[in-house]
C-alpha cells in the first residue's frame, strides 16, 4: 500500500481527468512515414510496449509519434511526451525529461515546474514506486532515440 | 463462508489485518508450524548431512530423510527415493529438459507442450527442441481455455519424443485431465509425459503412482512450504538410466582420475549440500496441508471461485477467462471494462487487496486470448468470503475512478 494521507485521495489524483483522456484519447498516435529512427520499449514484467518514432531535423525533434499498448500511466505519458517534446531541440528535450525524472522522485521544485506543462499530471505516480517503471518507459525509448540519432550521424 | 485454515496460524495475517491476500497463485503465505519447524531444524539439527560421522550430523541427515518420506507421502510417492529435491518447478522442469532431454531427443523428434504453459514449462523445451533440432510444437487450447485434445490427438505419433503440459493452469485455473491426457498420449506414441504441478500439488489432491506421467514438477513455496525448495518426481527406471543434471559433490560414488560414477537416487540428482533446512519446512507444510485434508482444500477453494466468479460476474463490463468455475482451481482470470490490469492491481492495493497483474509467465498464453494482461484474482486455504467481498468493493471503486456510472 502506499503512503500518503488516504489511498482515496491519491488515487483520484493518480487517476485525474488528464491522465484518463490521455489514455482514452492518446495523442500522436499515428504512422510518421519519414521517421528518422523507431525506438522500442517493452516491460517484460508487465508486458507494456510502446514504440516510439521520431523525426529530426538536424538536433531538432520534428516529429514524435508512438504507437504500442500499454496502462494508463505509460500511454498517458507517452502521449504527453509526444506533445511535449515536439518542436524542440535536444538539448531541451533532455532537460524536460530530467525534470520529469526528478519530479518521479519526489522532487517537489520540479512538479511545480511550468516547463513539465501537462506532464505535472503525473506527479501522483511518485508514491506508486511499482509504476514509475510505466511512467518512464517512453522517456527511455526517447532517450535511446536522441543517442541513436548521433551513433548514425544525421539519420533525418 | 469462514476460511478453511485459522487466519490466525499465519502470521503475515496477523502483521497486516487489513491484507486481502489474493495472489496465493504467485506464492502463498506460511503457517507458523512451517517457521518454526524450519527454526527448529536449525536450531537443534543443524550440521552438513551424509558427511559428518558425528551425531548431529547423522540428525541433520535423518531430518533430511524424513523429509523427503513425508513429500513423497503426500504427492502419492511409494518409493520416496524417486522424489528429487529442487529449487523449485522451474529447476525440475529444466532437470528433465537438460538431463533427459540430451541424451534422448534427436533431430527429427518431435517436443509438445500447449498453448497455456507457464514459461517454466514451455521455455526449456523450446530450447532443447533447438539445441537436439527437434520440431517444437505447441497444442493449442478451445475457446474456453482448456487443451484440445483432438488437436493433441491429431499431433502425436512416433516423431513425438516429449508431451509437457501443467496439472492446473496458472493464468486461467484451468484444471487439466492429466490422466485422459497421458492415456491418449501413450495411445499413440512412446513419449515422455511432463507434468507441471506447480498449480496442481499445492491445491488438488495428487497421486503420482497413479498418473501415469513420467515427471510431475512442483515448488514448496506455493503450497505453504518456504521458497527455494520444490520437487520433481520421477519413475525409478527412467531417473536410474538418465545422466545426471549437474556434478559435483554428494552425487558421485566414486572419483577416479579420469572418470567418475554416480551416486544411488536421489543423490544422483542432488549434486552439493543440500537444503535440509527447507525441505524440513516442506515436510511441515505438507503435514499442515493433510491436516487441513487436501480434498477439503479443494472443496474451499472450489467453494470460493464459484462465490467470486457469480459476485464479479454481475459487475459491468467484467470479462473472466477459462472455463467454468467447476473446471477451474482457485483462481479467478479477468479484465475490467478498459482498465488496464495493472491500473486494476494499484487501485485494488490501495485498499489492500493484493492481485496479480499482468501475463503471468505465460506470454503464448496471452498472445491466444488477444490481451496483453490480465488481472488474477487466486485463493487458497486462509481466504474467506470478506476477502471476495473487499475485491467486489474495489473493483466498483476502480469503476468509479475510471468514469463508470453505476457504482
Ligand atoms: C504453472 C507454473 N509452472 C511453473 C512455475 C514456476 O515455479 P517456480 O518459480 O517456483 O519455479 C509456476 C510459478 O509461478 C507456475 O505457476
């Protein structure tokens, strides 16, 4: 069980209206015929997969689009990722999936952070050390993509 | 409807009196009488069996042995010596896979298991069908999650050199026929019957004597006993004329330079020191077991998955896997509306219901029932109708936490 003041509470905020419609309604959830690279991600633990394609120009994410199957938690922030990360540059990229890591580990600088955006929904997923593996599996895979991109030279 | 077993021989219960602990599939919780006899072993007997010429170790040694009789007594064994102790299922299993395995599946053979295998049971023969390039092949099950026998039927022949399937299914509870399985497989072929009775001993009365499989496989840990002791029961003939699994000490009878012969069974199967202290603790679950009568076991649990599958059958938007609950051990497969099962397993633990989520080792399994996970609800000696109650609650908070009307 996790511990917060009432398991009612925070599961209502782990579950909120952002991270259902995110889930039910997932965004960038659609081919990208001129990715630059796809990145797979699975939790053999729980059998989550979620692919993840990019399109970059240059060091920038152009595109970010994804596909898989997955809980509430790894879809919601897999689609909140896309959305997040489109348009920026590596190296922005990066800092707001620090943040988002810090925010997992209970950093509360960062869930307050107005960079994250929409990503703050998920701050409730640091009490549920067992889900933060969902919450993090299309970072990874997006971490993996920015490396791929520089291990082959400008895929884009 | 009470639990079979006082709640109060447990002493997990007792820490947590709000756990509903529903996840006994996984592993199941120890009654006192198994601590303290493991305690006990240790501290009275404790001394490196079949070595020492002293007393305590002649004691650690008859611990050992009466240990092995007591197992053997309770899964219908005669000739206890034919009951190698393990780390568990998935060691026996590899034994069999590795030992037997090598020295008997050519290329061109034929290796079977089925569409609802743990991947204890399904991975190791994958692997020695590779090796031995031997054709791996899988039966597949009926709609309602049972094997297909006809399809079973229809695959065996003379190629056929193994037929390993489980006793009970872990993801589905689905009970098999294990003796109408190995009569229609030696009805048709010579092969090696395998038993997986990692869900089978725990839960169901069992007679290997009167099986008639080759190999039946279970862990300690998911029938009361500790982790890191199981079992694999095997035929006289079959384990006297198979090379061992692995070498070292205690296995051998004599060390020549250049060649060495093997112990007598089972110490032809226990190379190193081996784990009294654990097999101490099985011999306790099983006495606890008995004690309880396995037939009233199966009753309860029978009892339970009829009262859970009628009370979560009503709820909206419910799914339950396998077949009915006649056919099926305590267990209870579902998915809820468009809850991911793990959704499902943080909402429930928050008010602490503990299930299992998820594939369940048995991606193949999986695959067939066109669901990435499912949500497992399994039941054992100390679960009681409040349990099933707190699981019903949940699952209509989860409900309400996801939009569901209704509630
Ligand atoms: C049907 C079945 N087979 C094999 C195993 C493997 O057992 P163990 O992990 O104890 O070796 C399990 C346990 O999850 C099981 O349920």
């Amino acid at each position: 069980m996790p511990e917060s003041d009432s398991p009612g509470t925070s599961l209502a905020t782990l579950y909120q209206e952002m991270i259902l419609d995110h889930y039910r309604r997932p965004r960038n959830r659609a081919p990208l015929p001129d990715a630059s690279i796809t990145v797979e991600r699975n939790n053999p633990l729980c059998g989550d997969l979620i692919q993840l394609s990019l399109a970059f120009d240059g060091e920038i994410v152009r595109a970010a689009v994804w596909r898989g199957q997955g809980c509430s938690i790894s879809s919601a922030s897999a689609s909140m990722m896309t959305q997040a990360i489109a348009g920026r540059t590596f190296g922005h990229a990066r800092t707001i999936a620090a943040r988002f890591g810090a925010m997992l580990s209970g950093d509360r600088a960062a869930a307050d952070d107005e960079l994250l955006g929409d990503l703050r929904a998920l701050s409730a997923v640091a009490r549920y050390p067992m889900r933060i593996k969902c919450a993090l599996l299309p970072w990874s895979a997006l971490e993996e993509g920015m490396l791929g991109k520089r291990g082959v030279g400008d895929g884009g | 409807m009470s639990s079979l077993a006082p709640r109060s021989d447990f002493p997990i219960l007792l820490a947590h009196p709000g756990l509903r602990y529903l996840d006994s599939a996984a592993t199941s919780q120890k009654p006192r009488a198994v601590l303290d006899a493991i305690s006990a072993y240790y501290s009275e007997d404790n001394a490196n069996p079949h070595r020492g010429a002293y007393e305590l170790s002649v004691r650690a040694t008859e611990r050992y042995h009466a240990a092995r009789e007591r197992v053997a007594r309770f899964c219908g064994v005669a000739d206890a010596d034919c009951l190698i102790f393990t780390r568990g299922t998935t060691e026996a299993i590899n034994l069999v896979a590795s030992a037997w395995g090598r020295a008997n599946i050519r290329s061109g053979d034929e290796v079977i298991v089925t569409g609802m295998e743990h991947h204890a049971n399904f991975v190791p023969w994958q692997q020695i069908a590779f090796e031995q390039d031997a054709r791996f092949r899988i039966c597949e099950l009926t709609p309602d999650g049972r094997i297909d026998l006809d399809e079973l039927r229809a695959m065996l022949g003379r190629h056929t050199r193994v037929v390993a399937f489980n006793h009970v299914s872990n993801a589905l509870g689905t009970i098999n026929p294990v003796r109408e399985i190995a009569a229609i497989v030696r009805e048709r072929s010579d092969a090696l019957i395998v038993c997986d009775g990692a869900q089978g001993a725990p839960h169901i009365p069992v007679a290997f004597d009167s099986l008639d499989v080759d190999f039946y496989a279970f862990s300690g840990h998911k029938m009361c006993g500790p982790m890191g002791i199981g079992a694999l029961i095997g035929r006289r003939g079959t384990l006297e004329t198979m090379p061992p699994y692995q070498t070292g000490g205690d296995m051998i009878e004599f060390v020549l330079d250049y060649r060495t012969t093997w112990n007598v069974l089972p110490h032809k199967f226990e190379a190193g020191t081996p784990n009294v202290g654990d097999a101490v603790g099985l011999a306790a679950a099983a006495d606890y077991l008995d004690g309880l009568g396995m037939d009233a076991v199966r009753a309860h649990e029978l009892a339970l998955v009829k009262l859970a599958t009628t009370a979560l059958g009503d709820v909206d938007g419910i799914h339950i896997y396998g077949p009915p609950p006649e056919d099926r051990s305590g267990v209870i497969s579902f998915t809820l509306s468009d809850i991911h099962p793990h959704d499902l397993a943080t909402i429930l633990d928050g008010d602490g219901v503990c299930i299992r989520a998820g594939h369940h080792c048995a991606q193949p399994l999986m695959r067939r029932l066109g669901v990435a996970a499912t949500a497992r609800a399994s039941f054992y000696i100390y679960n009681d109708e409040a349990d099933i109650e707190a699981l019903l609650g949940a699952l209509h908070r989860a409900r309400g936490l996801f939009g569901y009307a209704g509630v």
